[in-house]
C-alpha cells in the first residue's frame, strides 16, 4: 500500500509493507506525472521493504521510471533500506537518512547506520526523525530547476 501526500508542490509517496508494492509505485509514478518532485519514505522503522524477486511490476521498470523522472526524486530513509529498498533509496538523484540501516546486498553481512552511510557515500545528508521530510523537502527544491521569466 502506498499513500501520496501533496506537500508544497512536493508528492511524499509513503511506502507501506505491501507485496503488491512495486505495482502499486508504478501505477503512482504515472499518475503523479512530470510535473512535481517526488519525495519517497516509509513507515515505522523500514524506509521500503525487500522484495522477493518476480513479485508484481518489475523492479526494473520502477527503478527506471524513478531515474527517468525529469524532477528531483529524494529519498527520505526513515529505518531499514535492504535489498529492494536499497535499490529503491538509489534510484532516487538524493538521499536524506534518519534511522535504521542500509543493506545494499542482502546476502552480504555489510550494514551501514547513518554516519557510515554518509561517510562511504551511500546517503548525501543525515538529519533527525523529526526534521526528515522537511529536510527532504528543501533537498528536492533546492534541486529543482529554477524557471526564468522572461522579460
């Protein structure tokens, strides 16, 4: 399950343990359109959970999408980003962390929390629980491309 929330000319796409959920985010990205960032986060203590391989839309088709989006996409880790949700927080052009950890592969024992995340590269900026999505917020207007009038 998915829940969209439109804030300051942002959409917060707030994930929810669902296994329908990579369908469910395609369907989202379409819907949303070009015309507005993206701020992705998730619940309690897991940013988006790790999906087991074949299940729904494919993986691959979300990732694109997000990469392709012609705005920012930021995501905003709020706890666990492992295997699928890791690739989900990558695919976004920033990421703002405030909990939980990064597990790039599954497989492997390698964990990083936020200072090491931050510190190998894997998150652009920390920030607390309470100020992440604002602080996601700002990262996606900063990043937005400024429209000039012209005179």
């Amino acid at each position: 399950m998915l829940d969209l929330h439109y804030r300051r000319g942002v959409v917060v796409v707030r994930f929810r343990p669902d296994p329908g959920l990579l369908d469910r985010l395609g369907a989202a990205l379409a819907y949303i359109g070009s015309r507005r960032s993206i701020v992705l986060t998730g619940t309690g203590a897991v940013f988006a959970p790790d999906l087991a391989t074949g299940e729904g839309a494919g993986l691959t088709e979300v990732l694109d999408a997000l990469r392709a989006h012609p705005l920012p996409v930021v995501a905003a880790i709020n706890g666990d980003a492992i295997g699928t949700g890791w690739a989900l927080a990558e695919a976004a052009d920033v990421r703002v962390m405030s909990g939980g950890v990064i597990q790039p592969d599954p497989a492997a024992a390698v964990c990083y929390r936020v200072r090491a995340a931050v510190a190998t590269g894997l998150v652009e900026y920390a920030t607390t629980p309470a100020n992440l999505l604002t602080d996601a917020m700002t990262v996606a207007g900063r990043l937005e491309p400024q429209v000039v009038a012209a005179g």
